[in-house]
C-alpha cells in the first residue's frame, strides 16, 4: 500500500497543481504529506462544487485533480456531464470506491462498488482501477500518469 507522501509525490510527478476535494476518511489521511508540498489542496463543500472548481482552474490553465468519494461522484453527475461532454474538458477524478474490498469478500451489503463504475461508465469517462491495499508506489506512478496524460476526461477507481 503507497504511503501517502508517495501518493503525494505521484500527484506532483504527473502534473497535477491542485488537489479539489472532500477528504473521507481513507482519503483525508493524504493531508499530512500535501501540507508543504506544490499541490495546492481546495476543500469544497459538495461534490458538484468541487467539478465546478476545477472546471474553473483548468480554464485558468491549471491542472486539477478532483479527489472524491463515490457517493459524492454520483452526486456531482450532472456537473461531470457539463465539464465532460458540454465543456469537453479533460476532467480528472480519482474516486474513492467506498466498501469495495469488503463486498468484493462479501462482508458489505453497500452498493456504492456496484454502481461506481456502471455510472461512470454512463457518463462515457474513460476510467481505470487502482488497488491501494495491493499496489504498489511503481504501479500508482503509472496509474497517475496515465491518468493525468488521458487526452479526455478520466478517472481513477480508488
């Protein structure tokens, strides 16, 4: 499992100049390695907002990344579908899939994992998965990358 100065530091290496997010509690534990890094983090309130903002940031020709849960993707769609296919902005997520080792085991009865990809399917986002608890630092540099170089909007299963 990266560490998340290692997470951090993937963010960086692929361009990326804000981190928009809700932080939950997998994903707040980045907050220590992005004090005092180049990623500048923007806390917004809803999940919507934070599509919203960087929709705005990359017309100011930065390079976001919005980090959320994926309760809160399904609740931004409609400002995905705007930034996506309206826009046509190259919108970059990486979605916390809340529960998904646990109802992969069979332990969960949360339908977040069953839903997260179908809708991002949906909205036609290009997407790819990244396992924390199996991959590596190397194996999420690539993931990153590949991600942040994606011509079009695209997203990163967490």
């Amino acid at each position: 499992m990266p560490e998340p100065t290692e997470i951090v530091s993937s963010l960086v290496a692929a361009g990326f100049t804000h981190l928009v997010w809700i932080p939950d509690s997998h994903l707040g534990r980045w907050e220590p390695a992005l004090r005092g890094s180049p990623l500048a983090p923007v806390r917004v309130c809803r999940e919507g907002e934070a599509v919203g903002v960087a929709a705005g940031l990359m017309l100011g020709a930065a390079r976001p990344l919005v980090v959320v849960q994926c309760t809160g993707f399904f609740e931004a769609g409609d400002a995905v579908r705007n930034v996506a296919h309206d826009l046509k902005l190259p919108l970059k997520l990486i979605i916390g899939v809340r529960s998904e080792l646990s109802a992969r085991a069979g332990k969960s009865a949360d339908n977040c994992p069953h839903f997260a990809a179908r809708l991002i399917e949906a909205w036609e986002i290009h997407y790819a998965r990244f396992d924390p608890s199996t991959g590596d630092a190397a194996q999420l540099a690539r993931a990153v990358a590949t991600l942040a170089g994606h011509p079009t909007a695209s997203a990163l299963l967490w």
